[in-house]
C-alpha cells in the first residue's frame, strides 16, 4: 500500500504487523544476494522459495510491453496491497480465470452477479474494494485506449522508453517509491485508476522492467 516500504516482493510494513509468510523480512541482515545450490547468486527475496526463485529468474525486471499485460500487472499489483507477493504469484491463475484473461472490455462491464462471483471466488483475494478498484481501473483503461496514447506507450513514456537500469548493492539502498513513480501514479489517479499510489506504482514498475533493480551482483 502507499503507506508500506515494499521495495521488494513481499516486503511489507513491519509497524503494521503485516509480515510475509515467506520472501525478505523487513529484519533480515540479509541484504546481499544470496548464492543458491545450483551456484548462481540472486537477490535475497529471490532465493527464498522455488515461487520466488522461478519469477526472479523469468520475470521480475524483464521488460514487458502490450497493453492487456500491463494491465494485468498493475491489477495484480493493486491486489498485493497489504499483502506478501507470494499470495498473489500463488493465486494467479486463480486471477487469470476469474477475471477473464484480464481482459479489460469484460472486466469493464462487470455487473453485481459478477461481483458477488468474485467475492465467493477462493482462486482470488476476496476484498470488495480491490474487485471495485479493477472494474474501475478496466473503464479508465478502456478510455486511455479510445482517447490514445495507449496504455503501455502512456507508462513507458514515464521512462523515455526503456528501462532505468539500477545498480545497487543491496537491498537497503532500493527505494520504496521515486519521483517517477510518484508522478506515474498522480497521473493514474487522475485517470481513475483505483490502488495505484508511488509505492504499489514502483513495484508495478520493477515487474514490468520499466526499472531494473536486481542487485548488481545477481546474475540477472
């Protein structure tokens, strides 16, 4: 949520008690990568669960364009909120097919029957303000579509285009937000889109490869 530091999948407010059941801890003095038993070092959030270890190596700062999967993502990121990433990377297929491959014209037109599916769904994390939050976000998406100039180009630009490669060392220096994704998210907001604050906006961002913040020691 805005309010959390997850600068890292999983990691949450530790003052709101809202501790991870697996990934990084907030106390953990681990803050260099981690080598595994196949010997190559990742981060430390990404050595934690065969989960983790799979999105760290495949998808986490891979740079991912077309539009529905930029929506999917950020949904998916507005879902994690107050949450470990782990609970939705579990669910997501569970997200996938209740919410119709992601697809912003059907979600968009969601009535109540579709609400009340959603919230007897188990596949999903069942909270009536996020489900709202995606409806919503799906209509505001659909006029950035119609009005151009296009959703994946509209956050891209925030960026110049291609990804801001970061070279930390460890993970206390990764930010939980930037100046950039405080102004990605105004102009989300703006747009009506529903749990996009700077801090859910930059994980947003780090998943989709819009920064790169695997350490510079990982081997991605």
């Amino acid at each position: 949520s805005p309010s959390s530091r997850r600068a890292w999948p999983g990691w949450v407010c530790p003052a709101r008690r809202r501790r991870p059941t697996s990934g990084p801890d907030p106390g953990d003095p681990v803050t260099h990568v981690v080598v595994g038993d196949d010997g190559l070092a990742r981060c430390p959030w990404g050595a934690t669960t065969p989960d983790y270890i799979a999105y760290h190596d495949t998808e986490w700062g891979r740079p991912v364009h077309g539009d529905v999967a930029i929506f999917e993502r950020l949904t998916l990121e507005a879902f994690q909120s107050g949450l470990a990433w782990i609970t939705i990377l579990r669910k997501r297929e569970g997200f996938r097919a209740a919410f119709a491959g992601f697809d912003p014209v059907t979600v968009a037109a969601y009535g109540e029957a579709d609400r009340a599916r959603l919230l007897a769904d188990a596949g999903i994390v069942r909270n009536r303000a996020k489900i709202e939050g995606a409806i919503a976000s799906a209509k505001s998406y659909l006029d950035i579509m119609e009005k151009g100039p296009g959703f994946s180009t509209l956050l891209w630009d925030f960026v110049d285009g291609r990804p801001k490669v970061n070279r930390f060392k460890t993970t206390a220096s990764v930010p939980a937000s930037t100046p950039v994704s405080v102004k990605v998210s105004k102009e989300l907001s703006s747009r009506g889109f529903k749990f996009v604050g700077p801090t859910i906006v930059y994980a947003f961002m780090q998943a989709t490869g819009m920064v790169n913040d695997h350490l510079v020691t990982c081997f991605c």
